[in-house]
C-alpha cells in the first residue's frame, strides 16, 4: 500500500521561500526604523518640497500648496456686479 502524501515538494519549497522573503522584509523594515525607534523622539525626515530648507530659500514650494493658497477666497477682494 501506497502512503498519499498531502504537500507535494514544490509547495513545501515554496512556502519556505515566502517565509524567507518576509522574514528579510521584516528586518529591512526594522533596520530602517532603528533610528526612530532607539532614539528620545525619533521621527522619521521630512521627505516634503516644503520641509527643504534650499528650496524655502529659493522660495519654491508644493504644487499642492500653491493651488491651495490660489484658491483660497481673498477676503479684500472686490465682488463682481452681476448684469
């Protein structure tokens, strides 16, 4: 008589693959977060256009932000006159 094996040897490797493949992304992510983690008030850098201290001195900005402020309402604006 025959033994019927569930799990054949591809799904076995397979699964030890996945499981290598995210045991290595769970220590890439730790390895980055080390300096937030360890540190009194580890933040992560401000990657934003608007937190480059060269470009604030270049005063360029978000695109984001500048459509923002051009669409806010001027309040000293004056109103139009309807025909």
């Amino acid at each position: 008589m025959q033994k019927i094996y569930i799990c054949s040897t591809n799904l076995i490797e397979m699964l030890k693959i996945i499981s290598f493949t995210v045991l290595i992304v769970a220590i890439c992510i730790v390895l980055l977060c080390v300096k937030i983690l360890f540190q009194k008030n580890g933040r992560f850098p401000n990657m934003h256009v608007s937190g480059n201290k060269a470009l604030q001195k270049k005063k360029i900005g978000c695109v984001q932000s500048q459509d923002r402020e051009a669409r806010r309402i001027n309040p000293h604006a004056i109103a139009e006159r309807k025909k």
